[in-house]
C-alpha cells in the first residue's frame, strides 16, 4: 500500500491541475482523511473542509442526512457514505469529495458487519461511487487502511 | 510533551466521568485533534463531531463565523479561535468543544504571526478560553506540537 502522505500528494497535485477543491465526510476514519491532505505544504489551494460525523446525531445535523436511511441501511452502509460524500459537496464550496463509515472496532460488529467494515464514498465529476471493504487488524490498522484506500481511489478517479 | 494517544485517552476518561460530549473546530491541524480523540476505542461515547474548517469560506458557511470578524482579526487569532470553539458547540450536540487556527507552513506568515503561531479555543462549562503560542520546528512539527496542546490543556479545563 502506497504512503498515505504520497497518496494525499498526489491527490492535492491533481486536484491543483484540475482546480477543483475537496471536502471529507468521515465517521470511522474521524478526521484522518483530512489530516493526511492537509499535512500537504499549499493544501488550502484545493482543500476546503472537513466533516467529522462520528455520531448518528451529527450525520443528520451537519449532513442532513435523514434519520429514516440511517435507520433503513444502517449507518455503516454503502447507501449512507454515498449520501455523506454528496452532502459534503453539497454543504462546501468543494467540487469533490470522499467519505468513510465503517466499524473499526474492537466493538461495533453487528450481524453482516464484522470489525474491520468500511464502506466509502466518492463524488467526483458530478458521479457519486460507493464501495465496501473489510479491512484486518486493530483499530488502527484499520482506520489507516481505510485513509489509504480512501485517497487511493480518489485519485485514480480524478486522474481518469 | 505526553504522547497524544495518551492525552485522547485522557480525554476522553474526564469527558466519560462527566457525562459530556466533546466537538472540534479545526484550522491548521486540519482533523488531527478529531482523528487523534477518535482512535482511542469507545470513543463515540464522548466525542459528537468535529469541523475542518480549512477555509476561510468554510469557517463562515459551516461555523457561521462572521467574514466581518475574520476580516477584522485575521482567520489566525484568539477572537477566531474563540468563535470557532463556540460554534462547534452552538452546531453540535456536544457541551465541550477545542478548536485551533495557525500557520503551520512553510508559507503563510505575516507580520506579528510567524510560521508556527497558533491560536486555541477551549469552550468547557460555558467558559471560552484563549491561548497563542508560537511552536518550533516544520509544517508536521507544529501540527503535532498543537493537536497535543489542544489535548492537554483540555483535559485540565475538564480535570478543574
């Protein structure tokens, strides 16, 4: 897996070249997205904001996500990270955007969804794409992976 | 300087024992007080949300901080940092809220704010608290130096 500060550069580079700017909506990953593109010199060029939505409470209130799809899908869904990605484009001046819901344990495993669930969201050129992965390993392990991920394909999206 | 994953957990023992939730309203450090708080697991028991408020359009559309005041302070000062930790608290279901603001560089300095220079917030029992240090040392450095400040002056508000 590529450094997750040489993915956060490569991120800032094509999205300097594209002039466009990102947001982050991140629950599981909890500000790690945005901390890795911002350790990048001159990122407020293409950076503009982040949200952090680690409870359900704030996924609604920040991201107007409703109730009702969180209830339906659950939080930790490819459904709600899509609606989390297109909110943060929504609620920002950024063109683009990834997001991040998932379980990072140890607890949090629910029936479906063990330890290590991710599901991910990006928006990129008006199209919103979601996957869901299982990750192994600790808490840390996991939530690293997932920032990794997360930047990963952001730009093999915006570099297509 | 106490290692930052043992001040999060710090943090999040005091916040627990009061029954409070905690918010961020982060600048410079861009999601690091938000990604270090959350690593320690359990931690959606005490912590709500938090805002990378990396712009300065992004400080004013999420946190409703006032371009008047901005343009009258600058974005990096104690009335900014001050505001920021109001809001995450006035936008938030949490009673505690640290936010920060600074140049972390290399660019960005300008006279009397020096490469390095943050301000804090602290909003704990309805009281905000300010503080402008200057950190030593490159972009990383001072990122790191303020997400551990920001921790440990937090848990002395909350230990007071």
């Amino acid at each position: 897996m590529e450094n997750i500060i040489d993915l956060a550069a490569r991120v800032g580079q094509a999205l300097k070249q594209r002039k466009l700017l990102m947001a982050t909506a991140e629950s599981c990953t909890g500000g790690g997205v945005a901390q890795a593109v911002t350790e990048i010199p001159g990122s407020s060029e293409w950076f503009d904001c982040g949200f952090v939505t680690y409870s359900n409470a704030s996924k609604t209130d920040l991201l107007n996500i409703s109730e009702a799809l969180i209830a339906q899908h659950g939080a930790v869904s490819e459904e709600i990270a899509a609606a989390m990605a297109e909110a943060a484009v929504a609620n920002s001046n950024a063109q683009v955007a990834v997001s991040t819901t998932g379980i990072a344990g140890p607890g949090g495993a629910v029936p479906g969804k063990p330890v290590g669930t991710v599901c991910f969201g990006w928006m990129v050129g008006n199209k919103v794409r979601t996957e869901r992965k299982v990750f192994q390993g600790d808490r840390q392990a996991v939530r690293e992976q997932a920032v990794a991920h997360a930047l990963a394909c952001l730009v093999r999206q915006l570099e297509e």
